[in-house]
C-alpha cells in the first residue's frame, strides 16, 4: 500500500508543471511572456487596440482588472499615481480585463477610465485567453516585462490592500530593478482581489 502511495505522489509531482511558480500555476519568473494581439482596448478616453508586439518600452506592466471588482477600485489612484511615476522612463503601463460582466466590456471600461480618470491603456478580451496564458486568477494582478518579454515580476502591487498599512511596493521596486538590468528582489508574490471567473471550454 505504500508503493502504490508513493507512486501516485510521483506522478502528481510529475503532472505539476515544472515552469510552474510558487503561486502562479501557470507561468513562471524567467520564462516569455504570452503575447496578445489586437486587443480592443480604451486609452485617454479614445478607441485604440493594443498588441504586445508594437509596445516599443523597454518595461511592461500588464495588470489584469475589472472595474466591478472593490479591491481594483481600491488600487486606482496607486495604479494611476505609479502610471504618471513611470511616464518618460520606457515603461508601458496595459490593463486587461477577462471578466464576461457589462461593466468590465469597452463601454463599462470607457465609464470607470473618465470617472477616475485612469491614464493607462485600459484593453478587454472577450475570449479570455490572455488571461488564461498568463495564470492570471485575481484582479489586480501584475506582471512585469523586460526588453526581451520575459517575465520578472509577477503578483500584487504592494503588501497591503489598504494604503495607508502597505508598507512594500513590489510592483515600483520591480520595474526599477529591471530598467536597472538588475533582478528584483522580490519576484513572485501572492495576487490578493476578486477572484477570476473563467468560462468552461
């Protein structure tokens, strides 16, 4: 009985992908990033699309959203005040959204962008395949790219969903290492929101 313990231990550890990371299931610190391509997508109030190809930054931040979410709202004005921190040092700041609710759609993002006055790239994807490739489960979650698009940083903004208690910014001291050339210190954390409804295949 113990054999057969052992074996099944075995092939579950096998199963496990070993890209996998330490909280993302799907991805890992290190390896390309999943691209996108002709996403519909929102900026300062305007109709654009966005693909991950033309992005010319040497840095990227892809931070999956949706504006139903509490915790999102409670992000807002970090996103938007680190989005105005980083304008001028090649870093593009892209926001997705997967969530299938009408709020989350390009007119519920073009609402939530002029009432908050979001300065990012807002985009949305029906399908949610980006969301899918890049492991993303909670909203906020960010992920930082370098040059090459390969991931470096991955999970929440800072240590505390309540301002005023974050003590660490995970995603500032991130993009700051890697236009450095250098490794961020912490390169993996647990993405803290609403969770992320996938449809079924």
């Amino acid at each position: 009985m113990r054999k057969v313990v052992l074996s099944l231990v075995a092939v579950a550890a096998i199963a496990i992908p070993a890209w996998a990371g330490k909280f993302n299931k799907v991805v890992s610190v290190g390896e390309k990033a999943p691209t996108f391509s002709g996403l519909p997508a929102v900026y300062h109030g305007e109709d654009t699309s966005i693909s991950l190809q033309d992005i010319k930054e040497d840095v990227v931040v892809v931070v999956f959203l949706a504006n139903h979410c509490p915790v999102v709202v409670q992000y807002e004005d970090r996103l938007i005040e680190f989005t105005n921190e980083v304008k001028g040092k090649s870093v593009r700041v892209v926001g997705i959204a997967v969530s299938s609710a009408d709020q989350d759609k390009i007119p519920g993002i073009k609402d939530y962008m002029k009432e908050h006055k979001s300065n990012y790239v807002y985009a949305y994807d029906e399908t949610q395949e980006v969301g899918r490739a890049y492991g993303a489960t909670n909203t906020p979650q960010f992920f930082v790219l370098d040059k090459e698009r390969k991931i470096r940083y991955t999970g929440a903004m800072d240590n505390n969903p309540n301002e005023s208690r974050a003590t660490k910014n995970y995603l500032r001291d991130a993009v700051n290492a890697v236009l450095k050339g250098e490794s961020p210190e912490v390169d993996e954390t647990k993405a803290v929101g609403c969770g992320i409804s996938y449809k079924r295949k």
